[in-house]
C-alpha cells in the first residue's frame, strides 16, 4: 500500500477490507447492527484504560474506537448515505454551534452558564430533528444506570427536580421500604418493578452527590473482583475446596481483603 497519511491510509483499509473483490470474508459479512456492539466495547475498554490510567494503552484503544467509526463510515459509504468526511464535518459544526463564546461573540463566563446554554441549543436542535420531547433523543439502548442519569439531568434542566438532597434520601427510603412490601407479597413482578424504583433512586442520589453512577458501580464491581480474589486465594491455600469451606471462613479471608487494601 503507497505512503500516506495514517487517516487516510486508515480508511483505505477499510475500503479495502471492505471490498467483494478479495476483501476480507468477515469484514464483508458484517452490517451497522452486527458492528455495534463491538463499538459500544471499544468505548468500555477505552474507559477502563482511562480507569487503570495506562495511558499506552489507551492509545491503542482508541484507535480501536477510531475504527470503528472508520467501519460505520465505509458500510454508509457503500450504501450512498454519508462517508468519513461527512462525520468529521458533522462534529466540527456542532462544536462551533454549541460553542458560540468561543467562535462567535457570544459571551459566557462560567461552566454553569455554559452548561445552560448547551441544553438550550440542544433542545433548538432537538426541535429542528422533530425530537419534540425533552426524553426522546436520550438513547435507549445505553447501560441502564447511564441512561437513568441521563434522564434524570435531562428533566432537571427544565425544572423537574428536588430541590436538594433530602427529598432524595427521603424518596431513596421509601422505595427501600416497598421493595421489602414487595418481598413480603412474593410477586416477582412486583419486585422487579419496585426493584427498579429502587435503582432509579440510587442512581438520582449518585446524580446530587456529583458522583457518576455507571462509573461508581464500574469501581465496586473492581473492588468486589480484587477482593474475592484473595477469598479465592485463601480458600486454594487452605487445601480445602468450595465445598467444605464455611461461609464464616470466606468472610475471614474477605475482611483479610479489606485489610491490605486500608494498610496499602
């Protein structure tokens, strides 16, 4: 392949790869709906190298979420409907729209009044795509605690929230309670439903605590992985098996766990 510029190099590839006449078989087989959840994994595994703060690896990772914008891109491009460039001009002109402070005369002076300002041109832009409604363009198929936050931020910016944070313990009690009502009725439909409310209302609080609740769930779901680890640990080193070990002696090796990890 000729010398050229690693973009464009990047999308001869995928022209290539691409191509029915001695393309790549799996490269060919695939559409928009088989290639997203390899892009939906590329940004998680972004994330985690972000996370574990390596950033040579984050480099690589990001150059697997490059490409597969690269993939969506030659797929439409085949098919008449838009190509590379119109992506990129895409994100250059919304950047611009919802920046007028820093590419027009706009004058904002604040995160919070920039935070503001983009919420009104999306919701103009909303309104021109016909997204009438404040919840519709809040992507369906995100991780659940994401789009819950998301919905969440996105009524609150019209008004639609408590007013500080104790209406929200308040409300995070209550759903407590009628999960265990529902626990008690033995109706798995009403505890999957009550379940849910509970969730919600987590995730609401996370939102008034500042605190990102996918991310959150992300770093305990870590921490529960590295300390069980050591229970495991413990457990092979004890010679005994799963089997014959007692929840009691789990527990020893788990508050083990916990103890290197405060005297670390």
């Amino acid at each position: 392949m000729p010398s050229l510029p690693h973009t464009a190099q990047l999308l001869a590839i995928m022209a290539r790869l691409r191509n029915p006449q001695g393309g790549c078989p799996w490269d060919l087989e695939q559409d928009f709906a088989s290639i997203a959840p390899y892009t939906i994994e590329e940004a998680y595994e972004v994330a985690d190298a972000i996370a574990r703060g390596d950033m040579d690896d984050l480099q690589g990772e990001l150059g697997d979420l490059l490409l597969q914008v690269v993939f969506h891109a030659q797929m439409a491009s085949e098919q008449g409907l838009f190509d590379f460039e119109a992506v990129a001009q895409r994100i250059t002109e919304k950047m611009i729209r919802r920046h007028p402070h820093v590419f027009s005369d706009a004058e904002i002076t604040s995160a919070a009044a920039q935070t503001e300002n983009w919420e009104q041109i999306k919701q103009a832009e909303r309104h021109a795509k016909k997204h009438a409604r404040v919840l519709d363009d809040v992507p369906s198929n995100l991780p659940a605690l994401m789009r819950a936050q998301k919905l969440q931020k996105r009524a609150a910016r019209v008004g639609f929230d408590w007013p500080d944070v104790t209406g929200v313990l308040a409300k995070l009690h209550e759903e407590l309670a009628e999960v265990e009502e529902a626990h008690a009725s033995r109706d798995a439909a009403h505890i999957k439903e009550e379940m849910g409310d509970l969730l919600f209302s987590v995730v609401n609080l996370a939102r008034f605590l500042e605190v990102d609740a996918e991310d959150a769930l992300r770093n305990a779901n870590q921490k529960f992985t590295r300390r069980f680890g050591v229970v495991e640990d413990g457990v092979q080193s004890s010679g005994k098996g799963w089997d014959v070990t007692t929840l009691e002696e789990m527990e020893a090796f788990w508050h083990a766990a916990k103890k290197q990890e405060q005297s670390a």
